[in-house]
C-alpha cells in the first residue's frame, strides 16, 4: 500500500471496535460504526436517473495534477469539453477499485457509485418467509433481504464488498480507498471533481493493516475475481508488495481473460523494477499497466520506482482528493498517480464511438503512445500520462476505421 497515509490508519482505526466472526451483518456495522448505504444508492433502479450525474461545484479545477495531464486542453476550467466529439464520462463504464473501501455517504462520491442492478429493487417476500438473523423483516427491497438475488455469491452486494469483514458495506475508515476514488470519478457535487467524473466506481475492499499479510492478498486476489465476473471494465489497484504470489497471477490472469484492464502502482520503494520486484506491477501479462509518481515540475519522486518495467508517470505528489467524514485532503504516492492513469483509462473507455469496442489492449495502447518525455533522469518505460494526446490517438484510429 501507499505508505504516506500511515498516520491516517493509526488515527481512524482508533474510533472502532472489530466484530467477532460470529455477529450478523448488521451487528458487524453496527460495531463497526459503518454508516447505512444511503436509501438513494439503494432504490437506484427505480429512483434515480443513472444520466443525471452532472457538475455542480468543479471545485479545485486549478490543481496542478490535472492541468499536468493535459486535462485542461480537453476541458475548460468549468469542466465543459472543449471539443463537441468530447462526451461525458459515462455511468457504464465500471471501474472496480479495490482498496480500503469508500466513504459512500461523501457528497462527492455518493454518485459515482457502481450500483449492482441485479440487488436492488422492489421485493415481496413469499408466504411464510421468515427473515434471516439481522434482516429487518419489513424490507422490501433487493438490497436489504439477505438473500443473493443474482447469484453471484454475495448477498445485497449494492456497491460491492468488504472482503476484510465479509459484508456489504465498504466503508473506508483509513482514507486510502477513498481518496483514490476521487482522483478518478468525484462528480463534483460539493468540493471536489475527479478526471472521469461520471464513471461508477465498484468498491471491493481488501486491506486491514492489522491482518496478517496472507489474508490481505488472500482478499485482495478474491476482490480481482469479484471485479471480473461482475463486470468491471477497469481495476485500479493502488497497492502491492516485492514478492510475486501464484494466487495473485491467475487472478490477473483470469482478469484478461475478460478483458479487464488492472492499473498498478509501481511502488513507494524508490528503486528500479528493472533489478527489483514489485507486484502485481512486474508480471508480464499484458492487462497490466505499472504507474510511477512524479511532482509538479515532473520529476520522478524520490519514493517512486521506476524502469523500463514501468508504463507510465502520472501525478503523484501532494495530490487533493476525497478523504472520509466528507473531508479532502492531500496525499503522496504512486498510489494517486496510479488513480490519474486510471481515470484516464475510463474517459479513453467513455469515447469509444459506435466504430470501436472497448479493448484493454487499445486503452493501454494509446495511454503509453500518447505520453510524453520525462524531464527526469530515472527511466519509465513510456514517458509521462497526455489525456489529449492519447485522445488524438483515438479519435485517429476512430476515423480510419470508420472509412472502412
């Protein structure tokens, strides 16, 4: 993981307890002190208009990490493209984001949620049926009966899933998730707007620095299966470690074989992957794509790795995002700079015209062939993320097969 939150971990986990194995899902949040999913995530099939998302406050449109990225040459400070071919990041683009959850209720994340269409909606019980233990006996919804209405092995799993408790709420309580997932897809409702606003976010939750490593990969390489078959585009995983994991490999593996793109940090161990693991960034399979960090005057940071192993170089220092209780906040590490790349990935996805159909191997394609050369003397394979050049690249390969 990123190692810049750490005083953040120390301070959030000290405000909750941890259920026992042996309490319901509703006693885990309760313990937990995990806020409900919001009514209006959870009646989403009938209640809210999944094209309705627009920017209210595109607050902090002068951060330097978009400006950096080109994001600006593509749209105006008020977040309106500049070119009329330029369409809104779509609701049907999925990117799974698997990390320490999200703040759900945070008025800038709240929209950009995956919604799981198969566990919401209107519910009647049949005659006789007696709730399961936590299961409030007047629901009738998809989303609160206890039951897997889509057999997918997860019950109520609206948004996603919390692999470290095993429930339907994943609550971020460490930051780390949450903040990642307002670089890539914050609507921009109250404070703050994200590079693919309008994207959903699937929100898989794997990390507790209090379990032993072998649990958190365990959850990790169950949250990479989880993103595959449930339709994620794209999985941005902000995290990793310096050994490679068999476990982990078939899962990436699995992953491509659906076509899922799987955005990497490079690491926060400032050395070469070239001569040093890190993973999952360093397996040769092509649906990954390994991100190093750079500060404003696109120097690689001093934490970040690099090398020829590494794609590409996104903004990673000091970045503004989201962060829980409603809050923002700034971060450092490849980890953000990793959420930049995959942001653009979803915008890139969110352009394909009726010509095109989204494959990994294109988005990855333009994203490393529309960067650009690094002032730094530290090596990344491609260069540094160009939003508008990588969309020239696009919108090329648009027309010439639209002529044929």
């Amino acid at each position: 993981m990123n190692q810049a939150p750490i005083k953040l971990v120390i301070t959030f986990w000290t405000l909750f307890t941890f259920p026992s194995v042996a309490q319901t899902a509703a006693e885990k949040m309760s313990a937990l002190g995990y806020p409900a999913i919001p009514a209006s995530i959870r009646g989403e099939k009938s209640t809210r208009n999944p094209n309705s998302i627009g920017l209210t406050a595109p607050a902090h449109s002068g951060d330097w990490a978009l400006a950096d990225i080109g994001f600006f040459r593509v749209f105006n400070p008020l977040f309106q493209a500049i070119d009329p071919k330029t369409t809104p990041c779509s609701k049907s683009t999925i990117v799974a984001v698997v990390d320490t959850g999200i703040d759900y209720t945070h008025a800038d994340l709240v929209d950009a949620l995956w919604v799981n269409q198969g566990e919401v909606g209107q519910w009647a019980p049949q005659a006789g049926w007696v709730p399961p233990a936590g299961i409030d006996a007047l629901c009738r919804d998809r989303s609160c009966n206890g039951i897997d209405d889509d057999a997918n092995g997860f019950a109520d799993d609206v948004i996603g899933w919390d692999f470290v408790h095993n429930i339907a709420a994943p609550y971020d309580i460490i930051g780390h998730g949450s903040h990642i997932a307002g670089i890539i897809a914050a609507t921009g409702r109250s404070q703050m707007s994200g590079v693919c606003s309008g994207a959903s976010i699937m929100t898989l939750k794997y990390y507790d620095p209090t379990n032993p490593g072998a649990n958190n990969l365990s959850n990790l390489v169950r949250s990479i299966h989880y993103a595959a078959a449930n339709g994620a585009d794209i999985i941005n995983f902000s995290g990793g470690g310096v050994e490679p994991a068999e476990s982990e490999l078939k899962a990436v593996r699995a992953a491509r074989e659906m076509g899922v793109l799987i955005v990497t940090a490079a690491g926060n161990q400032g050395r070469s992957n070239d001569l040093f693991g890190s993973y999952p960034a360093n397996y040769p399979v092509d649906n990954i794509l390994s991100v190093a960090s750079v500060d404003s005057e696109n120097k690689v940071l001093p934490s970040s790795n690099y090398g020829q192993r590494v794609h590409l170089a996104a903004p990673g220092s000091e970045i503004l995002s989201t962060l829980p209780q409603g809050g923002l906040g700034r971060l450092t590490g490849t980890s953000q700079a990793t959420a930049y790349v995959t942001g653009a990935a979803a915008f890139l996805m969110s352009q394909l015209g009726k010509h095109t159909s989204y494959d990994y191997i294109k988005i990855k394609s333009w994203l490393t062939r529309g960067a650009k050369s690094l002032p730094s003397p530290k090596v990344i394979a491609h260069g540094l993320l160009s939003l508008p050049d990588s969309l020239k690249l696009l919108r090329a390969e648009e027309a010439h097969v639209s002529k044929n």
